[in-house]
C-alpha cells in the first residue's frame, strides 16, 4: 500500500464496516507512518485495488509478535481466495521475525472466523463492547509461533 492508495481504501472501508467508525485517510496514513507496520492492497490485472491489510510486527528480536490490524475485501471480489492470499502475505511477513500472531474480530463475523481457523488461529479470549459504536464484542484470536518445516511452507 502506499498514499495513493488510501482513498480507494477509505471508499472500501464505508462499505465493509459501516457500523463499526470506518478507518478514515488520517488513520491510513497514520498506520502506513509506522515504522513497524506492513501494509499491502491486492489488485486485479487492470489496476483496480480490491482488498487491503496490514500488519504490526512487535515485541522484542527474542521475544517477537504480530497483531493483525485489518483485512478487507471488494465485496463484489469475495469468495475469490484474495483474503486467503492477503492473510498469507501478512504471516509471512510475521513469520520472518516468528512469534505467535494475534487479531480481534467481531463474535458475528463468521466468514472472517472460519477463514482465520482455516489458517491456524484459535479463539483465546472475548473482549466486550470491543468495536464503536455498534458495541458489538470482539474475539482475540491467537495463532501460535510456527517452527521448522511449517515456516517453510507458509514461506514458499
Ligand atoms: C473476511 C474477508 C476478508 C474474506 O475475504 P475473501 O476474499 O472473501 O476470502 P477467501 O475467498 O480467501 O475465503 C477464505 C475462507 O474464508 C471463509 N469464508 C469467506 N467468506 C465466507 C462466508 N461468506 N461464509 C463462510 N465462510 C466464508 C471460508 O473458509 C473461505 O474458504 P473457502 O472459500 O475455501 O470455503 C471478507 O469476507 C471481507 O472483506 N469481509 C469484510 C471485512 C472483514 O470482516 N474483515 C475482517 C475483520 S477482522
């Protein structure tokens, strides 16, 4: 992702999370300023942007850890594994410090819950009134660190 992306993110946003104080061009650009954060947009042949994400890499070199910070898809683009090619880029992007990875979601959102189960993250705790001003409640999902062969696969 870079600057010129952000207003097509925004746009995507509105549509996504209408209910939950959608990220505005400030916190876009706020979130790309940060030096540890890793922010990528997928886009079709034509140049057309159609999903975003970003990640935040923490923790220490001994300790490292990763929290997801957001994931979106053109709703006309669901379905078409570019969440699943997002999410992939973000763990890699993680896997190259390792550690555990950590992400909040909200309890209805099924779609998104599978898609992140599919790719090893568990549930380990619930965070009420977490998104406003819906109030709905947020899981914490947490998936481990990977070692060894698994680091490749992911990877290749
Ligand atoms: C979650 C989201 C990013 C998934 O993007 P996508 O491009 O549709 O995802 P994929 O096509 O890669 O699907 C990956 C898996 O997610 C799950 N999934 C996706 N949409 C689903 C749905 N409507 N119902 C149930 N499972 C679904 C499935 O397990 C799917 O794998 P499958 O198609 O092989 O069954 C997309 O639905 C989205 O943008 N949602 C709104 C924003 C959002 O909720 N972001 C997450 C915030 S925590």
């Amino acid at each position: 992702m870079s600057p010129k992306d952000i207003a097509r993110c925004v746009e995507l946003e509105q549509v996504l999370f209408p209910d939950d104080d959608p990220w505005t061009e400030v916190s876009f650009r706020s979130e790309l300023a940060g030096p540890h954060n890793r922010y990528l947009v997928a886009r079709t042949e034509t140049g057309r942007t159609v999903g975003y994400c970003g990640v935040a890499l923490l923790g220490t070199d001994a300790h490292p850890e990763a929290e997801i910070h957001t994931i979106g898809v053109d709703p006309a683009c669901h379905r078409a594994g570019i969440g699943t090619l997002l999410l992939l880029a973000m763990l890699a992007a993680a896997g190259e410090r390792g550690g555990p990875v950590f992400l909040e979601v909200r309890t209805d959102n099924a779609a998104a819950i599978a898609m992140y189960e599919r790719h090893g993250f568990h549930i380990i705790g619930l965070r009420k009134n977490y998104y406003q001003p819906s109030g709905a409640d947020a899981y914490t999902m947490r998936r481990p660190a990977l070692t060894g062969s698994i680091v490749s696969e992911v990877l290749a």
